[in-house]
C-alpha cells in the first residue's frame, strides 16, 4: 500500500467536525476562501466564472471498499489520500472531459451529476451546502496541489 504524505479527508466530514481551515490559501499565497466569513465574498467563489482549473497529478492507487485514492503530484512527486467522493469526481471531470474548466463549470456540473443520480435536492438550503463542500474541497485541491488555478 502507498503511504500517501498528505490526506485530503472527506469534507463533509471536516465541515460536521468544525476543522475546516480559517484560511485557505493556493501554494502562492492567493487567498481562496475563508470559510467562515460571508461566503460570496470568498475569492474562489467571486471569480468562479474566472479562475480555471487544470490537474497536476498522476492516479497511483484506488481503494474504492474504503473510498480512498492515492495520487502523485507531477510537480513534487508527493503523494496525496484523496477520501473525498465529490473531490475524486470532480478532479476526474476536470482531468478527463474538461481540462481548464472554470470553477463555476467544474461545480455546477457536479450539482447536476448529483441531480440525476438522486433527484432534486429538497430546498436552496440544501443545494447551497452540498455547492459549499464541493467550493471547499477544491480549495483544498488547490491548496495542496492537485489543481493548478489560473486566473484570468
């Protein structure tokens, strides 16, 4: 088995937990999001129309019975757990059908996959959480170097 030196744990899991980072920040010190202030105001959310998205990462190991991948960064080689269904979805949607997707693109897609696979959701409310965890767990991606953002 790999011994991945990050982990990207499922998010929903962080948000329930309350260890969601204050700040999240992409590798060259641009802010992303802080989740706990006004949530239209975070950067990644103000330019998801902007801000594209490309991978930097190779698929090492999949463990789907313990829903864990294990992936390398091309830059450093590091390796990274990914635990998070959404996040492995939505980086294989940016790896394989759309690379440079926005991040409004790469959300709303996943929105819809969710859509037809389990019905509407019952109210914005719930839309507007689940849109949330999928904001988060690409600034996590980014953070950590799985993505590479590029601003317009």
């Amino acid at each position: 088995m790999e011994q991945a030196h990050v982990v990207i744990p499922d998010i929903t899991d962080l948000v329930e937990q309350h260890r969601v980072d204050e700040e999240i920040y992409t590798p060259d010190g641009t802010l992303l999001m802080k989740p706990y202030e006004v949530i239209a105001e975070n950067p990644l959310i103000m330019n998801r129309k902007k801000w594209r998205l490309f991978t930097n990462y190779t698929a090492v190991a999949s463990y789907l019975d313990e829903d864990r991948w294990i992936v390398k960064l091309n830059t450093s080689g590091q390796l990274v757990e990914i635990r998070d269904n959404d996040l492995v979805r939505m980086l294989n949607y940016i790896k394989t059908q759309h690379p440079g997707a926005t991040v409004e693109e790469v959300v709303n897609w996943e929105l819809a996959r969710v859509v037809e696979d389990t019905g509407d959701f019952k109210d914005d409310d719930e839309m507007g959480a689940y849109a949330m965890n999928l904001y988060l767990g690409l600034a996590y991606a980014i953070k950590y170097g799985l993505l590479i953002l590029v601003k317009d």
